[in-house]
C-alpha cells in the first residue's frame, strides 16, 4: 500500500499571498465574459476557467475571482490593476485585504469540515463547483469545493484579520486526520 502525500492525505496550504478580487453589477457578467471568464450559471456555484482562474458566483450580480497557480494570479493582479469605472454597471471589489485563502484539500476534507461547519460538504450533498456562504468555527467563509476526480479540495474565503485565528481552529480539526500545513511552493512546484 503506498502512502499518501500530505496534500492528497490532508493539507492546509495558505493561498493569501495570491491575486483575488470581485466583480459586482448589472453588466458585471457581461464585462466579465467579455474579459474571457467562463462564468457559472447561477449563484453559489463555481467554474474553472481554462487559465486556471476560478470564478465564483456569490449572488445574481456578484462574482469572486480566485487567481491562478499557473500565473500566481498575474491576470487577476492585471485586471484589477487595469480596471476602470466605464459607463457599464460593474464595480470592483478589492479582495486581496478583506479576505484570507485557505485551501484545505485530500481525501478527509469533509470529514475535517464536519468537525468546525453545521453545513453537510460531503461530495453527495456539495459536489465540486458548488459554492457554500456559511459559518466555520464561528467566523463567516465562504466555502468552494474546487476538488477534481484525483483531489479533493475546499477553498476557504474568511476575513483576513481573523486568519490566524482560523487557520489554528482548521488545523485543530485536521489533527484528528493527520492534517498539516504545507508550504504554497509544494502547490506551485
């Protein structure tokens, strides 16, 4: 029997450092889909863009953009720094201060959230692309299980001031698992 690597086991990476911003309005959609984003098709659900950019719909008008490993989220940064308020109704949300990334991924990820979340994240009941806005460890986070057929993964959206906080109460809930922290460098390459 071969072991498991910790990510495919159970592994909290920090993904804070990375690229992330929002989109919110009426023509956010269209501006976005015109800037080359797939887009879900309603809200809290969310896609994998063929750059490795995630989108995330968190309303009917609401987009969260999670940038890629691929480019460290260069395109993001470069959206965001290039974003300019047009005539359309699509307003930037700046992301990379209000909100910490947390991917919590392997084989146990429901099992650890069950321990710090009242809401069911089994693959039966959450299946990947669906987007939870919910309480974990008393903290609102938005969950995104973002896993494929080889990983399971969550990313987990929180207030960034409170991310050493979080990030203690998600490791305490993967120890159980054997769940450890792992360098962003061991996603990256």
């Amino acid at each position: 029997m071969t072991s498991l690597n910790p990510i495919e086991r159970c592994a909290l990476i920090d993904l804070t450092d990375l690229p992330r911003v929002g989109f919110r309005g009426l023509d956010a959609a269209q501006w976005l889909t015109a800037s080359g984003y797939s887009l879900p098709e309603a809200p809290n659900r969310a896609v994998l863009c063929g750059d490795g950019t995630l989108v995330a719909r968190l309303s009917q008008t609401e987009y969260f953009l999670l940038g890629s490993l691929s480019d460290r989220g260069q395109r993001l940064a470069s959206e965001e720094a290039g974003w300019v308020l047009g005539e359309e109704r699509n307003y930037l949300l700046p992301r990379q201060d209000s909100h910490a990334w947390l991917q919590l991924s392997g084989k146990h990820v429901a099992e650890v959230m069950a321990k710090i979340c009242g809401v069911d994240l089994r693959a039966e009941a959450f299946p990947v692309g669906s987007v939870a806005q919910t309480s974990v460890a008393r903290l609102n986070v938005i969950v995104i299980n973002a896993g494929s057929a080889e990983l399971a993964k969550f990313h987990l959206l929180c207030d960034r001031a409170s991310l050493e906080y979080f990030q203690a109460a998600v490791l305490d809930a993967m120890g159980e698992f054997g769940g450890v922290p792992v360098a962003l460098d061991n996603l990256l390459g």
